[in-house]
C-alpha cells in the first residue's frame, strides 16, 4: 500500500530524516512515536505530498509521490497538526468547498457531506462559524475534511493533542472505525495512545527509525530479565535474605511503602520463573500482600530506547 | 477550471465574511465620490467664468476638467488602498496554517496563486464598476463625454490595479505577516511608480528610457489621455505574468518554519 524508501530530507541546516524506509499494509493502522522535532511531521509532510523528499521514494499504491503528486493526493485524507481551518467560514461550507477541491462531483456532494457529518457527529454545528467551536469540535471538523471524497489513506498528524479525555476517546473510537477500510497513519507523543488505537508502532528519534513492532511485542522484547513486584510486610532484612535464599533470584530494589511493608523488585535469571517458590517461602514466614509481574509500560520502552539512541551517539 | 472557481469562490466568501471587502470598497468608493464631487465644482467655477468668453469657452470640457483629473486621481487612491486588500491573500493562510491544506489538496501551485489572485480581481472590479455612475451622471446633465476616451481610460484603471494586485499578491506570499505584506506592496509600487522621475534627469540616457518604462504611471498617463497602445497593455500583461510567476516560485518552495 505504501512503501517508504530511503527517505532522507534536509532542511538549511538539519537533516530532519536521515534515510527511513518502512512498509504501511492496507488497512492497517500505523503510529508514529516520536519526542518533539524527532521528524515526525515531516514524514507526514512528505507522505502527503506537501513536499518532496530531499532523496529517496515514497510509493502509494504503486505510484511515485513525486511524479504523479495530484493523484496521489486525491487519495489521501491529511489532519494537519494544530488543525488549520479557515476559521470564518460555516462548517457546511466550508465541507462543501473541501468535497469540490477533492474532485466530489456536484450530484454526489450533499451525500457525501452527510456521511461525514454523520460520522464526525457534527450535525448540530453544520450551521456555525468555524471559530465559534469548541476544540474538540474544530478536531471533528478537521477530521470531517480529511475524511472527504472518501481516500484510502488518512494521514493524522496528533489528532488527539489538547483535547480533553472525554474528546480524547471520541476521536479515537473514530479513528478505530475506520481500520480495515482505510490505511491509517497517526502520529503522536502520548504514548498510550498508540498501545490503544495502533496495529503497528514505529519509534522515531532524531529523524531515525529506532524501532518498528506491534505495540505488544516492543513491551515483550524489551523486558530484559522477569522483574517481579512482591510486597511483604516485615522486617526487611530478614524478608530481602529469605529472597535472595530462593534460587535464580539475581537482584532486589527495596522501596518502603507503608510503615512495616516494603515493595521488592526482584529480578531474576532468564527462563527461571521464581514466582511459585518465592510465593511459597515468603507467605510462610510472612505476610506477602502482594505478588505480581512487572510490565513495562509504553513509556519505559520510549525512554530506553530514546536514551539508548542518545549513548551511541555520544560515543560516535 | 473547476478547481479555480471553487478557489476563488472561498476566496470571495472570506473576503465578504470578513467586513475587508466591504471596508476597503466603502472607503474608496467615499474618497472617488468626493473627487468627483470637487471636480464637478470646479468645472461648475471655470465653466461660469470662461463661458462669457465664447474663445475660452472652446476649451473647456468635462472630460478634461472632471473625469481625466478623477481618473488620475483614482490611481492614487487604488496606490494606497489595494496594498490592504491584497494583504491577506496568502499571508492569512500561511499564518492560518490552512495553506498546508491546500498544498495536500489535489491542487497545482499555479491553480493555488492564480485562484488567489483571480478573487482578489473579482473584488477590485466590484469595487471600482460602481464609478460608472459618475459618467452616467454626467450624461444625463447633458455633458458631452467621448465615451471611447472613457472606455479606454477605465481599461487603464482595470490594468493598472490588477497589476497592483499581482504585485500585491507577490508581497503576500513572502511572509505570513499581514502588515509586512501591505507595507512592502506599498513601498513596492511606490518605487515603480516613481521610479520614472529620474529618468528625465539622467545622463545615461538608454538608462532614462528604461527606467520611464518601468514606470506604472507613465504607461497609465498614456489610457487616460484616450490613447491606447499595445505597448503599455503588453507592459502590464508582463508585469503581471512576471509578479505572478515570482508568487508560484514562492509558494513552490515552501520556504517556511
């Protein structure tokens, strides 16, 4: 569906993308991971074409961004970031104008400005002045303009960033009605976001890909070792020697909760599952109140992975 | 074609919606009628004093004492007011951000300035049409107006600011501010239109010719005295093509954040 290769863009100073190729599947919905100015937006810019890359190709259904730029286009769906919309016109209008640059012919424009009224629930602002929106409206509407003329490709550029969680969830279970029709890439820097809404990840840094996985398998592949959380309460010395008797136990981190109960991290060699001694022996000399694996977050993974970037870096 | 239209009827509708039409229309529309108004007065002044005298009396007319001074006058106004009209064009989108929806719309940059500049035009012909009904006055006092000198000066004025508007639009397009646009479109067409004073005074003389014929105001004397040339229309169909081309080179760059 679409096939990024290579691509590289600079700017007057900075290389905002440092050759990237990736692969987007039909129906698939892909998230954009990235700390601000890693090139994100740039990426999308290049998808949609806003601009060219400075070298290598984007393909979109087999056919060069570059070369055939127009139709290209008229198959792509593009929310811009911080949502441009021209604020004094009607919101009607203003879909009307949109369907009639996308090429909607005139007979098929009203239904085709029902349905994505329909879809973005915007039936009760049709009428209105685009300025006098609330913020999650003006989202809608942006979205409503992406969704026009029906393109296979809808690209978002932080579609949910400022909007409140209410709103948050609207747009996303909208953005999820849409998988298996509609290829859809959205970027962003919330990162449960993509764990929620994405098939597919794709970290950027500094205009590198550092890492492209489903969101489950990146928790699965960068948990190194099996941390486990234990928390127990009674004396810690006693309790940490009793840990460190049980075979395969490698490291505890103590953190003390409450007065008397202590959390344990502990972690423990690889393909050795301790839970089931560890259960055992602590709960028969103390109180274990709590037992359970520790996961790492989206966010764990972002970090390591950012940091990690950052280290080779400065060794180079 | 199509995709034009429908640009420049978004155009219109925002030039409409937002009082900028209306204002700027109002305003010229009040200092051209007061023009006209004084000019009328001083015929009204001279004709009463010269008409005793039947020698002096041949020499008088209205075309001379009322509509060539107004139109000569009407380019000085459009010299100052389209600068503001044309500010926003691409400036407001830029500033908007909407510009980055238009360049992913299936939309070529020559259809984006050309729509741009096209409404901005619409707009200028609504605004100076309605001083047809000067000459239309005029007539029905039962002055004797040459109406092909009235046709060619009002081709002049149509020529002259649709240049201004596409020099108007070129500023635009270089800042996504609106001040910056108008203030450089001003001090743009000042200097053209002054630029022809050296030129009498110049030593050099190939560079005096050049510099008259650069000039917008020496090309326009000329459809206000009722003569017409191909050399002054081709002069400003360049001017146009040129600024216009300057504006796609622009916009083609995307030479922004």
């Amino acid at each position: 569906m679409i096939q990024v290769n290579n691509v590289l863009k600079r700017y007057k100073h900075v290389e905002a993308l440092k050759g990237i190729s990736f692969e987007v599947k039909k129906g698939e919905i892909l998230g954009f991971l990235g700390p601000n100015g890693a090139g994100k937006t740039t990426l999308m810019r290049i998808l949609t074409g806003f601009f060219p890359p400075t070298s290598g190709e984007v393909l979109i259904n087999g056919k060069d961004i570059e070369k055939e730029t127009l139709a290209i286009q008229r198959s792509i769906g593009y929310l811009p970031e911080n949502v441009p919309l021209y604020y004094e016109m009607r919101v009607q209008h203003f879909l009307q104008y949109v369907a009639a640059i996308k090429g909607v012919s005139r007979k098929d424009r009203p239904k085709e400005i029902e349905r994505v009224v329909r879809e973005c629930g915007l039936f009760d602002v049709e009428r209105r002045q685009i300025k006098t929106l609330s913020k999650g409206y003006k989202q809608r509407v942006g979205l409503a303009q992406a969704l026009i003329g029906n393109p296979d490709v809808i690209i978002l550029d932080e579609p949910t960033t400022g909007l409140d969680p209410k709103q948050i969830i609207e747009i996303r279970s909208l953005i999820k009605n849409m998988a298996g029709n509609k290829t859809v890439i959205l970027s962003t820097h919330i990162l449960p976001e993509v764990s929620v809404i994405c098939d597919r990840v794709i970290i950027i840094n500094e205009g590198n890909i550092v890492a492209i996985d489903t969101p489950h398998n990146l928790e699965k592949r960068l948990k190194q070792g099996q941390d486990i959380v234990v928390l127990v309460k009674g004396d810690q010395h006693k309790v940490e020697d009793e840990l460190f008797k049980i075979e395969g136990v490698t490291g505890i981190v103590v953190k003390e909760c409450n007065e008397g109960v202590y959390e344990y991290v502990v972690s423990s060699k690889e393909g050795i599952d301790v839970r089931g001694t560890l259960a055992k022996n602590v709960a028969q000399k103390y109180e274990l109140l709590e037992l359970r694996m520790s996961r790492l977050s989206l966010e764990d993974i972002f970090v390591k992975l950012v940091t990690k970037e950052n280290e080779i870096q400065e060794i180079k | 074609m199509r995709n034009l239209l429908t640009l420049i009827k978004r155009d219109l509708r925002s030039y409409f919606s937002s009082m900028i039409a209306y204002v700027v229309i109002m305003m010229f529309l009040a200092v051209v009628g007061y023009f006209f108004f004084s000019f009328t007065l001083i015929y009204a002044r001279i004709s009463f004093h010269m008409g005793a005298d039947p020698n002096l009396a041949k020499n008088i007319n209205q075309m001379d004492t009322i509509l060539r001074p107004l139109f000569m006058n009407i380019s000085i106004v459009l010299l100052l007011l389209i600068p503001i009209l044309s500010m926003r064009s691409i400036a407001e989108e830029k500033k908007q951000g909407t510009i980055e929806l238009l360049f992913t719309y299936p939309l070529k940059n020559s259809e984006i300035v050309l729509g741009k500049y096209l409404a901005l035009v619409v707009v200028f012909i609504i605004m100076f049409l309605p001083t047809v009904v000067y000459v239309g006055l005029l007539k029905l006092c039962g002055a004797e107006i040459p109406l092909l000198s009235v046709a060619i000066a009002y081709l002049g004025v149509f020529l002259l600011g649709i240049s201004f508007l596409a020099f108007g639009v070129f500023a635009s397009s270089l800042t996504e501010n609106q001040t910056i646009a108008a203030v450089v479109s001003f001090g743009g067409l000042l200097l053209f239109w002054l630029v022809g004073w050296a030129g009498d005074f110049l030593d050099v003389q190939w560079l005096g010719i050049t510099l008259r014929e650069v000039s917008l105001l020496s090309h326009y004397q000329n459809f206000v005295t009722g003569v017409i040339d191909t050399n002054d229309i081709l002069y400003y169909v360049l001017f146009i093509i040129f600024c216009l081309y300057l504006t796609q080179r622009v916009v083609e760059k995307r030479s922004w954040r």
